[in-house]
C-alpha cells in the first residue's frame, strides 16, 4: 500500500519551490515585455510602410486621371472632327442628288 502510494506522489526532485516559481514567472514576464516591445516596433514599421503604399497609390491615381483627361480631350477632337467630316459628306451626297 505504501508503495503504491509513494508511486503516485511525484518525486521530490521534480516538485518546484515557491521560490524556482518566482523566477520563472519574472523571466517569462520580462521575456512577454521583450515579445511586447519586439510587437510594437514590427507594428511601427508596418503603419509607415502603409502610408509609403498610400502615397505611392495616390501618385498612380493622379497620374490616370491626367491621362484619362487627355484622353477623354483627344476623343472629343476627333468626335468632332468627324462630325464635320460626317456634314460634308452629307451636304456634298445631296448637292450631288440635286
């Protein structure tokens, strides 16, 4: 009985003091700060990296609504180009008619 006692209480060697507790809970806060401090630089880093895709995305934006305008300018040159073009063919096929 005795033995089968002892079998189920751990080893003395395996129980931790309060004291072996303590230090181990002061190193793993001191190494959850290191992890913490770690996080907020990496999170720094990213927000201005954020702000340098920002910047970049608003130059691409600028620059296509400079080109849209042009585009859309030159579209209305040759519309009306052709529009005039379009009223001399028809005033030419019905002078031609008469």
């Amino acid at each position: 009985m005795i033995d089968e006692l002892e079998s189920r209480i751990a080893p003395l060697r395996d129980v931790a003091t309060k004291g072996d507790l303590e230090v181990t809970k002061l190193a793993l806060q001191k190494e959850i700060e290191q992890v913490r401090l770690s996080l907020q630089k990496e999170i720094e880093q990213v927000r201005k990296e954020i702000e340098q895709v920002r910047g970049e995305v608003e130059q691409v934006r600028l620059s296509l609504e400079k080109e849209i305008e042009q585009v859309k300018a030159s579209v209305i040159k040759w519309v009306a180009g052709l529009l005039v073009v379009q009223t001399g063919v028809i005033v030419s096929v019905i002078a031609l008619l008469r």
